[in-house]
C-alpha cells in the first residue's frame, strides 16, 4: 500500500493526496446531526464550508440493518437503541443533493455506509467511503465497500493490532487510511492514545489520522504536531440540539478555530533543516544580536586590551566568538565609546 490516498478525479478535489508530505485533511462530520431535516443539513454543509474544513461526511444506515430489536438497552440513553436510530437515518433519497451541495460549497463529499446497498448508492456520489470503529470487524462490508476500488478511511476504535490487520486484508489493493479513535462520545483525552497513529503507520506503511471524540481542538492540535495526516470532528450548528450526536460536536466557532490552529501548527513544523534566520528574522539577527564593542574610547595606535572590550547589541560588529583574537592588536583609527568594532577598524 502507499503511503498516501489519492482521491478518484472525477470527484470534487480529485487528484487531491492525503499524507506525507501533504496538508492535513480535515473533515466535518456532520452525520446525522441534520436531524432529518434537509434545510439544516444545508446549513451544516454551509457552517462547515465557511470554517474552512476540506471535506462533509455523512452517515447512511437504517435501523433495521443495523441494530436488532433485541438489543439490550444503552448507558446514557433513555430510548431502545433501534428506535433510537430510526429517528436520526439520513433519507436515501437525500444523498445526490448531499453530495451537489457539497460540491457547490467546495468540499468533498463522502460517507459511512453501514450496509452494502448503502454503498451501492453513496458509489456514483462518494469520493472516498469511511468505516465506523464499530464496523471494523465486518470484513464482508469492508471488501464490499473496497471493491468499489476508492480509498477507505477505516475506524479503529476499540480495535486490536489483529483486528486492524484483518480490516486492512479485506481491503485488498484498495487505498486505505487508519484513523486512531477512541469510542466514547464524549472521550476523554486519558484514553485517546495519539502515539497509536505512529505505531499503525510504522507497522501497515499507510497514512493514519484520528477521529476525534474529545471536546475541544487541543486533541486534534496535538495529533497534527505528531504527524496526523487526516482529522474528523462531529459537527453541528449548536450543541444545545436536540440528538444523540449533538452535546459531544464542534460548533461553527470551534471549528473555524481548529481549521486555524491545524494550520498553523503545519506551518510551524517546516521540514526540520536547521538553517539559521529566515527572511522575516533578518532585522532581528542585525540588531538583536550581539558583537563587539569599545567598552570605552580607544585612540589610534593603541593595543587593545581585554578591558577596552565588551559585548553588546547589536550585532553589526565583529562576532564575540572572536574577541580573544582581538587582543593585542592596533587600533587604525580612534574608537568611540560603545561603538561597535569592525575588522577594518584594527590593525594585526
């Protein structure tokens, strides 16, 4: 596998590359925070065009395929998990118009199908498709979505270094990216383990990012310092929302923020060469610095001794790390007090 995703060019950013060496791929979850309503899902894609993120994702299941109606009820929740779901399913019918506005707005579409006819219909419109932590272990699901030869974002929450291995396999020759996750919502940061992503690209060779549950953008920060080459983030207008995924999501504000800090941070990185001052610094590295000064008036023709010697701003001057070879010789000419000494200023 390589060690970046392209994504397919007949896709909105097609072409675009996703790790090393590459900017960070930041995605809006929005999910099914549109609460099943068209206009707000609208408005999401909008918010989250104007922070600045590079792509919308979505989710696309049902409630029948996905939870049995057996399932035993859920900490933190007041309705059975099957009903639950069926209130928050994103229409299928909504998914062309999805991926429309997306395009329209400038991101990149795409989403979890959590069955294979939902990835039969997120195909003419998806530019990637994402597996949930949840689904990892569904390896038939994985080569069905693979097969449809576009990268695969895979989840792995709650996985094991076998589990994923097992995920990867299934993938076949598809493109892949791991995201390390932690399967809580809210997480908190103790349980995130961001060295997890280092150690899943050493080991598979991909690009590796994380899906991130905590609250806040300082999580994310950190992991794009550490090299993170993609970043989810729930999303929603306001977390006040009625909905499961809503209290746990970025707001607009949030998010514009953390596209900010990624980016800065990436900037600051740079390519690790140390080369002294940069263009912007040079003021700094004239006047800032120190050199050589009289630390008091000199006459022509007298020798210098270590008590006429000083260092202070700025730097215009003979480097301090040569004042012992100044010792001894003659001034050519008079030397102010405090003014700064130039080689031509001495005689050997």
């Amino acid at each position: 596998m390589a060690y970046e995703i392209t994504l397919p060019g007949n896709f909105r950013g097609g072409g675009r590359k996703i790790g090393e060496g590459h900017p960070c791929f930041i995605v809006a979850e929005i999910g099914a925070n549109h609460n099943r309503s068209m206009a707000l899902a609208r408005e999401l894609i909008d918010a989250a065009a104007d922070c600045g993120v590079d792509a919308a994702k979505f989710q696309i299941y049902t409630a029948d395929a996905l939870y049995s109606r057996r399932t035993p009820a859920h900490s933190g929740y007041t309705k059975n998990l099957h009903t639950l779901i069926s209130e928050i399913e994103t229409p299928r019918e909504w998914i062309e118009e999805l991926a429309a506005h997306c395009a329209r707005r400038g991101l990149v579409f795409f989403a979890t199908p959590f069955d294979k006819e939902a990835a039969d219909l997120l195909n003419p419109y998806s530019a990637l498709f994402k597996i949930a932590s949840f689904e990892l272990v569904d390896l038939p699901l994985i080569a069905h979505v693979a097969a449809k030869g576009k990268p695969v974002v895979l989840s792995a929450g709650l996985a094991n270094m076998d589990e994923v291995r097992d995920a990867l396999d299934a993938c076949h020759t598809a493109q892949a990216i791991l995201l390390q996750c932690a399967s809580l919502y809210p997480a908190p940061p103790d349980i995130v383990n961001l060295r997890a992503m280092k150690t899943m690209q050493d080991t598979f060779g991909i690009p590796t990012g994380l899906s991130d549950h905590t609250l806040g953008t300082h999580i994310s920060v950190a992991a794009t310092a550490l090299g993170a080459h993609m970043i989810e983030k729930h999303f929603t207008l306001s977390r006040s929302l009625e909905g499961p995924d809503h209290p746990f999501a970025m707001e607009p504000a949030d998010m514009k923020r953390l596209v900010e800090q990624v980016r800065d941070v990436e900037a600051a990185l740079g390519d690790g060469e140390k080369r002294g001052p940069s263009e912007a610094e040079s003021e700094s590295y004239r006047i800032g610095r120190r050199s050589v000064h009289a630390a008091r008036g000199i006459s022509a023709g007298s020798a210098i001794t270590a008590d006429m010697l000083c260092t202070k701003r700025p730097g215009l001057g003979i480097a301090p790390k040569h004042i012992g070879e100044l010792i001894g010789k003659t001034a050519s000419r008079d030397i102010a007090a405090d003014e700064w000494l130039t080689w031509n200023m001495l005689n050997a």
